[in-house]
C-alpha cells in the first residue's frame, strides 16, 4: 500500500482538485485505508466544555451534498467505509477523479441547519459534507480537543485526513481528541453529518418536529493538559444546607493527584486526592451561602483546578426533592409555573443555538410570569441552560426517547443510556435543572416499561441530586381522566400531556372532568393546549382561531385546580415551531401553531390570559 503526506491522503478522499495544490505541505505519512476505515475513538464527555478557552471554528464551512453517501460507503458494500472519497487515491503523475473539490463547493454557516439555509436543502435528509481550514500551533504538554456542541444525527470526524471520532445522536456535545491528528500551521477538519431517520434511533423515525441535520451548535478546539479534568459534579448536600459536596475526576492522571475546588467569595476551599479510578470527593463547608432560586438566581465563581488544568466555572447552589405530593426547593414547596419549548430560533426559524435565542425564548417566559419551563423533547443547547441559571428559571431536561422506538432492542437502549449519560455528564452543574425527564408519550407494554425503568435508575445512578420524571399519556373513561401507566412507579414527579378540546372533547368539557391517578406523587401536566394561527379572529368554538385556543386556556384552569395533587404545568408550546406532521395549507403550513407567540414574535391571546393566571397566582395549589 502506497504511504502518502497527509495533504496528498486529503487529495484521495475528497479535497482533491484543491490539495493537489498543496501537495508539497508535508507531515506525518498515513496509510489510505488505515486513516479512513479504521475503527474511531470514542468521544470523551466534557463538564463545562464552554467555561474552557476556545479557538472558534465557527463561520462559513465548504459543503458537499452526497444524497447515496460515496463519499464514505461503496456503492457495491455499503457496510464498509470504503467509498469514493477514499478509493480515489491520488499518485503523482497519475491521472485522477475530480468529482470532489472543497474549494469550488459553496458555504454553509456553522452553527446552523442546513434545511434554513438553502431552500434546496429544506426537507433533505442524508449526508452531507463539510470541511473547514484552520491554523494551529501544538504546545507541548497539551491536548487539543475538537468540540461540536451537536451534529444532527450521526456524524464522522477527520482531522488531516486522520479519522478522530464518529457519534450518534443529535442534541449531544462530541468531544474528539485530535492531539494527534493536528501539526504546527495550516491544518483542515471533514465532518460527514447525516440526519436520516432510523428504525433504530433516538429519537427513531416518528417526531413531530422538523428534522434539522448539520452542526447545528458551535465548533470549536478546546485545549487542555495531559492530565485534565473531564467531570466534576458540586452540589449542596440535602441534610445539611451547609455543605456543598461532590466529586471530581481526573482523566489520565496519577493515583494520589491533588484536586482543588475554591468558592473565592464564600472563603470556602477543598483539597481531596485523586483515587485508582482518578475520582476525588469533594466536602466543603460553606458560611453564608445564599440559596439560587426563582427570586434570587445567585452564581459563585467555582473555581476547580488539579495539577496544570483549571476551570473557573459559575454555578448555583440549591436543594430539590419530593415529600408526599409536594415538590421542595431549598426545603419549601413550590408550584412550578411554566411553559414547554422547542430548541426552534424565534424569527429566522431553524434549529436554536445562540445566546440571543435563548434570552429572547427564555425572556418571554419570563414576561409569561414563569419559574419554570420544560425544555422539550431532547437536551437543549448549553447556552439556554446559562441563561436559565442567570435568569432563575427551573428546567425540565428531557433525553429523547420520543414516542415509539424498537423498545425491545438491546442496542436502541444502549443508544438511549449513551445519550442520557452525555445529557446529564456535560449539564449536571447547572442549579437551573431539577428535572431529568427519561420519555414523552411512549405506549404502555412490558418492553417499554423496562426499557425507561433501566433508564430511570441510570439517571439515579448518575445523578441521585435530581427529580426523575417523564411525560405520560393518560386513558378516559366518560368524563374521567386515568393515570395509571405503571411506568409511574419508576418515577419521582409524574408528568402527564393531556389535550382536552383539541384532539378529544370540546373545551368546556374540561370544565365537568374528573381525574383518577394511581400514585401519590406531585404531578405536572407536561402538555395541554390547541392550535391557532396569529391573527386569524372568530368564535370561540371555531378551531384554529386566537379564540378557540383561548377558550382552552380558560376552560383548564378550573379542571387543574380540582387536582389536588398537581404541583406544576408547562402548556404547549411558547412559540410555533416547524413541524412536517402540519401540512394544512393557509393554516398551519407545516407550523405547529399552539405556540402562545407566532415564530415572528406575535402574542395570541392565550398568552395574556396564562399571563394573567400566572402572576395573579389564581391556577396551582398558592405557595
């Protein structure tokens, strides 16, 4: 097998009209087969991957649209990677295949879907090719990681024509070590990203959302020591108050590694010694600690440091936990007053991402009078979980096992426990999380039942601090609502999604429901609600109108105060978001249309009348 530069290996497999002038750039030889095809390392989780430095890789990426994916699999063996991105080997003086050429390829923003940017690409699903440039200098001592904040839904990672990683799952950070893939000035980064639906995914091949595929979340290269922290869990103990206790691992460091945590403004400092499996506990007592909550969302400058690797990281402190029916924050109870969300951009539509997004979908939330929201129906973006801990509003985080998946399926719940351990390893820090939801309205069988109980005690297994919850479907008959799906006994807060006078019954048919729950545990009603388009007027018992859906709204309050058990409520939705499952035309348009806000920031009158119930405190058991 010939032995090629790595710029001459990123002639054969993709960049190869632009490389083959920039063959004399000379590194390390790599075998064409070897680099490509050879099994790829696993993506590492990254606590508080954002509180690191970053050289950002954001900004226009060239792009490839490769609908039979050639680019990676034989069109004759389409399980070997062994495609025409990989067998058009280049050789001096031999002739070449140019179907590939990067430089002449046009430009996709990343962050972002590919599906808002060109209208070509609005219901594409399949691979799709990017590759960037970038200048870096290695330092000694010091690993350098590739950071995508989520690439929709598998994708492949090659760093100078060096494989670094490949994952599955779309809303989770990917962490690809490329230490060794990168050397000093120019280098180049391929990723294959490809959002077709499978039979054996998560979520599988039924959402109710649009299908958003590419980076969709920022790129950036982190750095960090060789021995360097990868997570670390600080939170305040339950018992006490006074102590803030936990844990910090040291990944490839030795036995006996000193860990430090400092909280600067409480004088509060911890030493403990790494043990055999790089573990440290943490136990510090703190004097004056002021509780983050709703009313007073206060952050501490955490600073964790062992050895030569040190995140400054801000954090809350506060204490959740259930007694009886209630739900207690810092030990008293509270009614979380909320609304769900979809990681979808206000205005410009598409897949959420920046901090503008998340201040303006979380300021209306706020303006709705909310402490609370459900952020639906998979792992938000980092940056919405900073701005909730700045903004005190409590969340609902959910992993997306969505409707029917092949719950039977070994490997789908493998993938399920891979993406809920990424969710709560990069997010368990933030004070704003109080919930780890495991499903959304799955079908109650056997299969399932174990299926989200094996999930239920991983999460407790990684994170006993939190709620357990998840939203349920509930079964009628007449005039009585049941909750009995016997998923609720693996659960801590039962959510349920109910849509009396949209799917079923007439608004006002709310107004002589009765309710049957099976456990005595705190409640949230995780759905209820209807469509109406932003400015289409009419009778109350006209559907799709501002009116109809503010009846709705109206005829629940009276139901949900009749539940004594109910502890919280998130309508859906706060804002319209694209959906392929709405295709009624001059109404929906392919928009779920129960957002309280059109995509373009107008307010339907259901918005004022939540408003309304929700800062005059007149639904939910009072505080």
């Amino acid at each position: 097998m010939k032995r090629l530069s790595v710029r001459l290996f990123a002639h054969a497999n993709a960049l190869i009209a632009r490389r083959m002038v920039l063959a004399a750039i000379s590194a390390a030889p790599l075998a064409v087969t070897a680099a490509w095809a050879a099994p790829a390392p696993t993506p590492i989780i990254l606590t508080g991957a954002d509180r690191r430095p970053a050289t950002s890789l954001n900004g226009d990426w060239a792009a490839i649209v490769d609908p039979y994916f050639s680019g990676l699999f034989s069109f004759h063996h389409h399980e070997k990677q062994d495609g025409w991105f990989m067998n058009n080997k280049y050789t001096p003086g031999e002739s070449v295949l140019h179907e590939y050429d990067f430089s002449r390829a046009p430009k996709l923003k990343v962050p972002g879907d590919w599906n808002m940017q060109r209208e070509s690409l609005l219901y594409y699903e399949g691979p799709i090719w990017y590759e960037r440039d970038f200048t870096y200098q290695p330092k000694e001592h010091t690993r350098v990681f590739l950071h995508v904040g989520a690439a929709n839904y598998r994708s492949w990672f090659w760093v100078n024509g060096r494989k670094v990683c490949e994952h599955e799952g779309g809303f989770t950070a990917i962490n690809c070590e490329i230490t060794a893939a990168v050397h000093p000035g120019g280098n180049f980064v391929v990723a294959a990203v490809d959002n077709t639906r499978l039979e054996d995914g998560v979520p599988g091949l039924q959402t109710d959302w649009w299908n958003y595929g590419g980076l969709t979340r920022e790129v950036s290269l982190i750095e960090v020591s060789e021995a360097f922290i990868d997570q670390y869990d600080l939170h305040l103990d339950r018992g006490e108050g006074s102590v803030i206790e936990g844990w910090v691992h040291v990944k490839d460091g030795q036995p006996g590694a000193m860990v430090e945590v400092n909280i600067p403004e409480l004088g509060a400092k911890a030493t403990a010694a790494a043990g055999p499996d790089g573990r440290a506990a943490i136990r510090l007592e703190v004097k004056g600690l002021e509780r983050w909550s709703p009313e007073t969302p206060k952050l501490y400058k955490v600073v964790v440091s062992a050895g030569q690797d040190s995140i400054d990281e801000l954090m809350g402190f506060r204490t959740v936990e259930t007694r009886g029916t209630e739900i207690l924050l810092n030990g008293q109870p509270i009614f979380l007053r909320g609304i769900s969300i979809h990681a979808e951009a206000p205005f410009r539509g598409g897949r959420a991402y920046s901090d503008k997004d998340a201040e303006t979908l979380l300021g209306w939330a706020q303006e709705l009078g909310c402490n609370f929201v459900r952020l639906a129906h998979y792992p938000h973006d980092e940056t919405m979980l900073r701005a909730a801990d700045r903004m005190g509003l409590l969340v609902w985080s959910e992993n997306p096992v969505y409707w029917a998946l092949q719950f039977d399926n070994p490997k789908v719940l493998a993938k399920a426990e891979q993406q809920l351990d990424e969710e709560i390893g990069t997010s368990r820090n933030h004070a704003a999380i109080i919930l780890w939801s495991m499903a959304n309205e799955t079908p109650s069988y056997e299969a399932r039942t174990r299926f989200i109980e094996t999930e239920a005690a991983r999460a407790r297994e990684l994170d006993p601090t939190r709620l357990i919850t998840a939203a349920l479907l509930v079964r009628g008959e007449g005039h009585t609502k049941i909750i009995d799906d016997p998923l609720g006994k693996a659960l801590d807060v039962i959510g349920f999604n109910e849509y009396i006078g949209w799917y079923e019954q007439r608004p006002e048919d709310a107004d002589t429901t009765e309710w049957r729950i099976a456990y005595q545990k705190p409640l949230i009603v995780s759905e209820f609600g209807g469509d109406a388009k932003a400015g289409l007027h009419g009778g109350e018992n006209e559907r799709w109108t501002e009116e109809y859906q503010a009846s709705i709204y109206r005829h629940q309050f009276g139901m949900l105060n009749r539940i004594p058990q109910l502890r919280g409520m998130s309508p859906w939705i706060l804002m319209d978001f694209h959906s392929p499952n709405r295709p009624l035309a001059g109404i929906q348009d392919e928009f779920n249309r129960k957002g309280l806000i059109s995509d373009q920031g107008q307010k339907k009158q259901a918005f004022f009348i939540l408003q309304k119930a929700y800062l005059e405190k007149t639904v939910g058991k009072p505080e």
